[in-house]
C-alpha cells in the first residue's frame, strides 16, 4: 500500500515538472535572432513587391501616396504665393502702358488675373478633397494646362509690338528672369508645370530676340535660354529633395508602425508568460498541500517500518525496503520544497524576515547539520571564520538555505577523501561574504549560465551517481538577488 501510494506521488510530481515551465519569461530569449532575420526577410521581399506594384500604378513613377504628397505640396505653394503673383502681374501691366496702349495693358492683366484666380480656385478645391476622392492623374494635367495657359499670357504681352523697343527688350528679359524665378520656386514639386509656365516665356523672347539680328539680341537669347535652363535645375532640385524628404518621413512612418507592432506584440508574449507563470504559481500552491499529505504519511510508516516499533520484520529485506521507501520519501520532499520555494520567488510572493543576524553562527550551525553527511563520505569540512563580525542585515532563514544548498552541492560532487572550505569573513569593501570551495571537479565556465538555470544541470552533475533536480544553486542565486533588492 505505502509502494503504491508512494508511486502515485512521484508520478504527480513527475507530471508537474515536465508541466511547469521554469524558463525566463522573455518570449524573445530563444529563437528570437532566426525569428527576426526570417521576418526582416519578409519585410524586405514585401517593400519590393509594393514599391514596383506603386511604380506601375503611378503617375510620375513614384508612390501613388507621394504622388498626392507632392500635387498638395504644389497646390500649397502655389496659394501661398498667389499674391505675389498678382501683384506682379500688376506691376507689370502698369508698366506696359508706357509702350502699349491702356486697353492692351488691361485686359492683359484681367486674363493673367483669371487665369490666376482659376489657378487658386483648383488648388481650393483640390485640398479641400479628402485623399482618397481625389484623382491624382485628371489635377495634375489640369495644374499642368493652367500653368501653360499662365505662361501663354505673359508670352503675349512679351511679344505684343511696342513703341519703345529698347525699353521693352530690358523689362522682357527682367521680366522673363523673375517669373521664371517665382515658377521654379513654387512650382517645385511638379517640375512639369515649371516647364509649362516658363518654357513659352522663354522660347518667345529667345526667338523675338534671335529675329532682331544683332549682337544684343542673340546674347539676350542665350540670357534667356541660359535662366531657364538653371531655374529649371533648380525646380529639379527642389523636386529631388521634397521627393527625399517624403519618402524619408515614409520609412519613419513606416518604422514607427513596426516598432508599435513589434511592442504590441511583445506586449501579449509577455502578459501570456506572466499569465502563465501566475498560473503555474497557483497551480503549485494548491498542490502542496495534496503532495505533502501523503509524503508525510510515507515517511511516518516507513520510518516505522524501518526502526521495527511494532516487532521485527519475519523477512529482513523489508527493513532494507522501508528504509529505502524513507530515503525516498525525504528526497521527493525536500524537491517539493525546492520547487515551491523557486514558484513563490518567482512569483515575487517569497517575503523576507530581515533582521540583524550573525553570519558567522548561521555558517557554523550549517556546518554542524551536514558534518555527518560529509563524514560518511570521508569528507572533511574545515571552518575559516572570521572571529568578532558584527551582524548584518537579512532574512536568516534565507541565508540559512543558501548555505545548506552550497554545502550540499559541495558534498554532492566533492569525491571521497576530499576536502571543503567554509569561509565567512571581510571583503574589501568593508562588508561581508560566505564563500564554499571544494575539491570536486567544478563547474566549466561555460555552464555556470546553465547550472544557474532552473533544473539545469552541467556536464559533471549528469556524470554524477547522485544527480539531483538542478534547483539548489538556483534558489542560492534568486535568494541573493532578493536580498540585494531589498537591501537598505
């Protein structure tokens, strides 16, 4: 009945150690560098696939997106400089009236003005449209026509006969420079309509001015030629950096919505992780009490059993039996322990006792409990305790463990005949420090990261007869941790 039940007992503890999951609660601590690469993979094909799909469906060869970007740049540019535009126009009809008639100079400057207030009045309308109403292809060609048209109107007053040809030529070519100037300013972002606003102006006058057959005439041609020629560089220019400006703030954008992706993401691994290590917390805490009671009545028999109180066994391999059954017992406990002790650190629900304790005497009572257990292994404990400590400031019980667990790991892998140091004494820095060396093996530095692991466990423990859960130096290392966070 006691095997029986004691079977039953490891089976359930088996099953809640290949259940739990002691892991770092990092969904990104493993596998995450293939997973990353494999996902910036994806990215990197995607943008390929969406930049050549935008190219064949756009207009100019870029984005679709920066295509209405860089019309609203435009329709923007060209409100803004609107009145600068009229107030040109303007001067310039008050100034034809010196060598035109008052009839020609005002009606040029009402068609120059309608074609001014037509201009205003689609650029109105077009950023008063939500994005997705607008249709890219029909605004452009229609900014393109009233830009050619605004070119064709000053083309006429340029080349319209005058009284005074002299004075005409210097105001043309002024004329020509300034609102070639003006349009390659605010005409940038389309550098088409720059094109169309001054290449009639240009070719006009170059052309008037080629007629006249002398030497000024040709040198204020290649003038005029000259200016469109680097006004028109200039829109490129201006059109090259506001197409790098928006794909720049695209690829922010676009890498904001990534990284707000990548933290969302992070954020579910993460509530999952803590979500299931509450629930393995709870889990383990209702089970104690389910483990124990039955541990406890397997170690109160056995050890009845074992000391024979009620008669000596009529066979007796049955002693050998229940002494084996009490072993057994005891170590299945002291995992259990070890396991609750590790859930409820973990769980941040172990609270610390601190108090003045004396470090020196913790050491010593250690070494009184388990100088037997190193005795029957021909071991031999040695004690260098510094005399007259003061005491310092922790959870006794806390320590206690800590240098039960170093002591134990120490006689579990320390051979027969060998020798164990327990040291207590000053650091450097004026404080103080518990320290355990044996003659065992040791620990490769290599997997010091694994043996400080939940049930990790290195090359030797695996070679070791007497192998164990691999807890014991965990607990050490997140009871040393506690304290150091709750440290004054």
């Amino acid at each position: 009945m006691l095997l029986r039940l004691f079977g039953e007992v490891e089976d359930l503890l088996n099953h809640v150690c290949r259940t739990m999951s002691f892991a770092p609660t990092d969904p990104f601590a493993t596998g995450a560098a293939p997973e990353t690469a494999a996902a910036q993979q994806r990215r990197i094909a995607a943008q390929r696939v969406r930049d050549a799909r935008d190219r064949l469906t756009s207009t100019s060869g870029t984005r679709p997106a920066f295509d209405y970007e860089l019309l609203r740049q435009y329709a923007q540019n060209r409100l803004s400089g609107a009145l600068g535009m009229i107030v040109l126009a303007a001067v310039v009809g008050i100034m034809s009236t010196f060598w035109s008639s008052f009839v020609w100079a005002g009606l040029w400057v009402t068609v120059v003005l309608a074609i001014q207030l037509a201009s205003m009045i689609k650029c109105y309308t077009f950023l008063a449209k939500p994005p997705h109403e607008v249709r890219v292809k029909r605004v452009r060609l229609t900014f393109i026509i009233l830009d050619l048209l605004f070119g064709l109107a000053w083309m006429i007053n340029l080349v319209h006969p005058s009284e005074d040809s002299r004075s005409a030529e210097i105001v043309n070519v002024f004329v020509v420079l300034l609102v070639v100037a003006v349009a390659s300013l605010l005409g940038s972002s389309l550098p088409i309509a720059v094109f169309a606003t001054a290449a009639p102006l240009t070719i006009a006058i170059a052309v008037n001015y080629v007629m006249l057959g002398t030497i000024n005439g040709y040198l204020l041609a290649g003038l005029a030629i000259t200016a469109l020629s680097y006004f028109g560089l200039l829109a490129n220019r201006f059109y090259a950096s506001n197409l790098a400006m928006l794909e720049a703030r695209a690829e922010k954008d676009a890498l904001i919505g990534e990284l707000e992706q990548a933290k969302a993401k992070s954020d579910e691994a993460r509530r999952r992780a803590e979500a299931a290590n509450v629930a393995k917390s709870r889990f383990l805490a209702q089970m104690s009490h389910e483990l124990r009671t039955p541990l406890n009545a397997i170690l109160g028999f056995s050890e009845v059993m074992k000391n024979e109180l009620f008669g000596t066994h009529a066979v007796p391999a049955y002693k050998d039996y229940a002494s084996d059954i009490h072993h057994s017992g005891v170590h299945l406990l002291g995992l259990i322990n070890e396991i609750l002790d590790l859930s409820r650190i973990e769980a941040g629900r172990y609270e610390l006792n601190e108090e003045a304790i004396a470090l020196v005497q913790v050491a010593a009572e250690c070494h009184h409990l388990l100088k037997l257990r190193a005795s029957n292994r021909d071991i031999t404990i040695h004690d260098l305790l510094e005399p007259d400590m003061p005491r310092l400031w922790a959870d006794e019980r806390a320590v206690r463990q800590i240098c039960l667990n170093l002591l134990s790991n120490a006689i579990k892998f320390t051979p027969q005949g060998g020798a164990i140091w327990l040291k207590v004494g000053w650091t450097a820095a004026g404080g103080q420090y518990l320290s355990v060396r044996d003659t065992g093996p040791g620990i490769p530095e290599h997997e010091i990261p694994i043996v400080l692991d939940a049930f990790g466990q290195g090359s030797n423990a695996i070679k070791s007869a007497e192998q164990g859960a691999g807890l014991g130096l965990p607990i050490v290392k997140s009871l040393v941790e506690l304290h150091g966070e709750h440290s004054p």
